[in-house]
C-alpha cells in the first residue's frame, strides 16, 4: 500500500483502514491470502506481499468463486466405497 492509501490503478479506493482476515485452516506455510471486506468490493492480497498489489471483486463475483471453489473441491473429494 501506498502511505496515503491510494492504490493505483484505483483511483478512489482506499485500503489503507481495510481489516485484512486470513482464513482459519491457512496453516503456516506462507500459500495464503488475505481478504478485505469493503462493502459491495472485496480485496484480495498475498499475505507474504502485504505491500504489494491488490486484487478487486464486486461482492457478487468473489462469492460465486467460492462456490465454484466448493463445488470443486466435493467433486475432487475421494468417495468412500460401499
């Protein structure tokens, strides 16, 4: 982040007061990101990079990645036998 909390590219949106939450199952080794909640937006960062760049999401667009996300994830799952 920028110290005035300007991101570029974002010409008035200011994450400088965003509260950044890592998921509970992360674990440590260092593959995770952080999300802001901004409302309608949501942004996304590498917890390594925390200075770096920032991904934006309309609410409704990250939301549908996360299902898709569990969705995959049930459908990768191993089933057990009968």
């Amino acid at each position: 982040m920028t110290t005035t909390g300007a991101e570029p590219g974002l010409p008035d949106l200011d994450l400088s007061r965003a509260v950044w939450k890592k998921n509970n199952y992360s674990g440590g080794n260092g593959s995770c990101v952080e999300v802001a909640d901004l409302g309608e937006q949501l942004a996304v960062r590498d917890s390594k990079d925390k200075a770096g760049p920032k991904l934006v999401f309309a609410r409704a667009a990250w939301l549908a990645f996360l299902e898709d996300v569990r969705v995959a994830n049930s459908l990768a799952a191993p089933r057990a036998r009968a």
